[in-house]
C-alpha cells in the first residue's frame, strides 16, 4: 500500500521532534519567539515564526501564526503550514488553525466548500468561542445574517481576543442590512489596523454612499495584496450596491483570475447579467456557483427567478424544491411551496388544449404578465375568433397594450370597447382596485393619455362617471398649477356627468350620483351657489349619504363653512329618518 503525504509529513515531524530532545530549552525558545511575533506584522512576524519553528518543529502555534500572516500574500503557503500545525497537534483540537484555514480559503481561494468543510469540524469539535465562530460564519455563508450576528456577538462576549470576529460581524450588518456594520467595522479596525481584509471591509461599508472613493480604496489594496481574491469580491459588490451592474463585471473578471471557480464570484456576475437582461449568461453563471457550492441558496433563488423569465417552468421547479432545504420557518417553507405551486400551473396551462374564450384570455392575461405578448396576442386573438362579440378579449387587449406601455394602441382599443357599447375607459382608468394600480397605473402617467381620454366618443353611463372623476382628479392634482386649468377641467368633468343626467336621468340612483359629483366639481372651483344647488337637486333625487358628505369628503370642504351646508345635511337626516 502506497502511504499517504500525511504519513509522511507525520513520520518527517517526529524525525524533527527526535532530533529536538538534544536541545531541552528549544521549546521554550520557540515559544518566546512565538510571543514575541504576536505583537508584530507582515515579514517581520513571519521571520519570529520561522525561527520558531526550526527551534521547535511541533510547535502548532508557530505554524498557525505564521500561515495567518502568510495568508495576505501567499493563500497556498499559509494552506500548508495550517496542514502542519494540524500534523503537529497530538490529542488538542487546534482551532486556530482550522479558523485560518477556512478564512484563508474564503478570501484567498474563494473556495466556500472546502471553507464549510472546515468550518463544520471547527463548529464541531472547537471548545466555547470558537464552536460559536464556526457556526457563524457558517451560517453567514449560506446568508443566515441575524443568526450569524448571535454568534459572532457570542464570540465576542466569550473571547473577544479571537481574531476577525467583528470583520465577519460587519459584514453580516451589511448584508442584513441594518444600521450596525460601522460600529462593528469600527471595532474591527481597532484590533486589526494592518489587515487588508478588515480595511476592504470598511471600503465596502463607505462604498453604499460614496462607491468612488470605496473603489480607489479597494484598488489600492488589490494592488498590494493581489492573491486576496476577496477584495475584488468586495469591490464587485459597492458596485452592485450602487447598481452599477456593467461596472461590476471588471472586478469579477480579477477575482476570477486570481481564484477561479469561486461560487460568489458566479453567483455576482449572475446577479448582474440578471440586471442587464441577459438571461442566458446569467443562468450560466448562476449554474456555475451552485455547482461549485451547493449550500449556495441565494443562487438558487436568482436561477430560479431566471428560468421563470425564461419559461423554464420545469428547471424552476426543480431549483424551488431544492431550496426548501435552506428553508427553515413555516412562512419559508409557504412561500416556496407556492411558487412551486405557480410553476406547476403554468406547465399545465403551456400543456392544455384550450377551446374556450376565457381559458385562452385568462392564459394570454398569464402571459402578459410574464411578458411573453407574442403568445398573448396568439390567444387573444384565437379567442375572438371563437366568439366575435364575448367582451373578454376585448378587455384582454385592454391589459395587452398596458402592459406594453403603448398608449395609443391602449386607446386604440378603448375605443372598440366603448363601440361595443361597453365600459372602456372605466377599466383603464381604475387605480383603486389592486389589478387595477397594477395592470393602469404607469400607462397613466404618460403624458398622452389625458389627451387621448378627452377624444374618446363614449357610450356608457360608467364611462362618462369613470372620464369625469378621472378628469376631476387631474384638476386636483394641479393644486401649484393654474387655476385657470383646474376650473376648465372640473367643467369638462361636469360635461361629463350632465351627459349621464341627459342620457339616463330618470334614474333616482344615476341622477343622485351625477349631480353630487358635479356638486363635488362646482365646490372645488368655488362656486359655492351652483354647488348647493346640484347639492339640492341630488338630495331630492335621493343622495343619503350623509357621513361621507358631512365627514369625509374633502372635496366639499369649501362649503362646510357656509350655513347653507348645515341646511343640506339637516335636509338629508331628515328625508332618511335619522335626525331623531
């Protein structure tokens, strides 16, 4: 059998240990020099530990120390003295070394599974605060960010000499986010002012409100410190904070030359080509980072969103069900299952042969919504030709040009609707109802769209109330305009509702509606004698809707001061019974 390089490095160090017993106060030299390299940095330090270590090659905190400090310029040295101290170690667990090992893996290597490999025997066999250590940033890892923060705050209060506990702390209040991370990075530069990662770390905090000068920063550390791979991580992600998603892309590049194959390096240029519409690239990179590290859930949740774009219901499904396991709370595990659910249905729509006007709009108004309007436009028009005269696809083209924010093709087909003598306008200009601020309200701020309402030749009773109120409304809203353009569109309003009183005035009900809302018009352009006489006149017809008139309505505030208005709502109260 072929003996492993552990054996040997075994058999090489106890080979040392034998020729040390000749030389009986070496340990004790080794631990001096040791002591002394602790309160030292960068070669000066590494030089210490190397004495050290040919005065005592066992001795574990020497090979630790000096893979922490080699950590910055060589990752792959600091690797192999980590493995030594690990060697060196008899029957004590040497937690440090596991530490640095999984801290040099993820900012020098970017290697997250080799990292959780470590971090898992750190959590598991470490005693008190480093337990706690390997939990945290364990479960930083996989964006647990406030229970990361307990058990950094654990470490702290249990042994706050453990080093880059308030570094990782930082970085969890950055990603939470919360206000915290400055005190925290604050905290960490106090006990690590020489180390470039704590300084990249305050960078990426600065970067959310000044990225230049967090960029230069990073820039210059990347420049002494080339192998940390992290930082160019650090300066891709105040780029992606600012949403500077093309920017982001040049740093990713760096970070992959200097540790290729890194999972959070693919999972943020995923996130960025995501941002830039470039679906293909994004679901490569996604693909990527939960390859190389399956506890990469943020990846999965991205790709998933991804392939719902790109109408890969079954890929989508597949990466739901396999985030349930990061899911840890019920309203988690909800959440997935109904996105799991809605993935499953839209297989079952793309595979079902509809015949029918509502299963084809209700499948087109689905694909509007995922932004498919080749296949809406299909079905709608498939289902008109089931039913020339079934008002759904009519409507359903009433959301299709929404959603494709063409306001002339929206009243294009307003207009058929109100010729089909049915209600048109008073379905786009709906932003009360939630469908209706969801599907109208954007297309509303298009300056055509005012415009293009006024030229409508309407033909029901809720358009002309839908078109006056709507009209109303755009008075109001030009409280700082000119009063001159306010009064003109509250009489084009009033238009509106007298044409209701013309053309369906024998209703009580109609008549009652119209002549408050020409009240409400009249008040608002502070013509007080003709807002109490329409006032009047719907009273008589049989408005009763005195709470609203006498509390609610602002729209007659400037008449609640004349007496004319007690008058009005004693006339009410006492028509309805309600002034005893």
């Amino acid at each position: 059998m072929k003996p492993s390089a552990a054996v040997f490095l075994t058999l090489a160090l106890a080979a040392q240990a034998v020729a040390q017993e000749k030389a009986p106060d070496a340990k004790a030299q080794a631990k001096a020099l040791v002591d002394q390299a602790k309160g030292r940095h960068g070669k000066d330090a590494i030089d210490l530990y190397t004495q050290a270590i040919s005065k005592d090659p066992l001795s574990v905190d020497a090979f630790t120390g000096r893979g922490a400090e080699l950590r910055h310029t060589d990752p792959l040295l600091a690797l192999a003295d980590f493995a030594h101290a690990e060697a060196a170690s008899s029957n004590d667990f040497p937690s440090a070394a596991y530490f640095w090992r999984a801290v040099t893996l993820l900012d020098g290597l970017l290697d997250r599974t080799a990292a959780w490999d470590e971090l898992e025997r750190l959590k598991r066999r470490g005693q008190g605060a480093w337990a706690y250590m390997g939990s945290g940033l364990q479960r930083m890892m996989i964006g647990r960010w406030d229970d990361a923060i307990a058990d950094f705050e654990k470490v702290a209060k249990n042994d706050s000499s453990i080093p880059l506990v308030f570094r990782f702390k930082a970085i969890c209040h950055y990603e939470a986010p919360d206000v915290f991370g400055a005190a925290a990075v604050a905290t960490a530069l106090e006990k690590a002012p020489e180390d470039p990662t704590v300084q990249a770390t305050k960078a990426l905090l600065d970067g959310a409100s000044d990225w230049d000068a967090a960029s230069r920063k990073l820039d210059a550390l990347a420049g002494e410190y080339p192998k940390v791979a992290w930082i160019h991580v650090a300066k891709a992600k105040v780029f992606q904070k600012n949403k500077k998603w093309d920017e982001s892309l040049a740093p990713l590049d760096a970070a992959d030359l200097a540790a290729p194959c890194g999972a959070e390096t693919a999972f943020l240029r995923g996130r960025a080509q995501f941002e830039l519409g470039k679906m293909a690239e994004a679901e490569a990179a996604l693909t990527n980072a939960v390859t190389w590290d399956v506890q990469m859930g943020d990846a999965l949740a991205l790709r998933a969103e991804v392939r719902m774009k790109n109408r890969d219901w079954y890929g989508a499904v597949r990466d739901y069900e396999a985030m349930q396991k990061f899911a840890l709370t019920e309203a988690e595990q909800g959440a997935l299952r109904m996105k799991i659910e809605d993935a499953t249905k839209r297989i079952q729509r793309d595979a079902a042969p509809l015949g029918t006007v509502a299963g084809l709009c209700e499948r087109a108004e689905g694909y509007i919504r995922e932004g498919n309007f080749e296949s809406a436009a299909k079905d709608i028009e498939a289902a008109a030709k089931i039913d020339a005269n079934d008002r759904r696809p009519k409507i359903t083209w009433l959301v299709y040009w929404a959603k494709k924010k063409d306001v002339a093709k929206l009243f294009e087909a307003v207009q058929s609707v109100c010729d089909a003598e049915l209600p048109g306008f008073a379905i786009v200009s709906d932003t009360r109802s939630q469908s209706g601020i969801e599907t109208y309200a954007e297309i509303q701020k298009d300056p055509k769209f005012n415009e293009l309402r006024d030229k409508l030749t309407l033909k029901t009773q809720f358009d002309f109330n839908a078109r006056g109120i709507h009209r109303s409304m755009q008075a109001i809203a030009l409280a700082s305009g000119p009063l001159d353009e306010q009064k003109r569109l509250w009489h084009l309003a009033i238009e509106d509702f007298e044409e209701i009183l013309k053309r369906w005035g024998e209703g009580d009900d109609a008549a009652a509606s119209a002549l408050y809302n020409m009240a409400c018009c009249h008040s608002l352009a502070n013509e007080l004698d003709k807002a109490f006489e329409t006032l009047d006149k719907s009273i008589d017809r049989g408005f009763d809707q005195v709470e609203h008139m006498e509390k609610n309505d602002t729209d007659l505030a400037n008449m609640r001061k004349d007496p004319r208005f007690a008058e009005a709502v004693k006339k009410i109260k006492a028509k309805t019974g309600r002034d005893k």
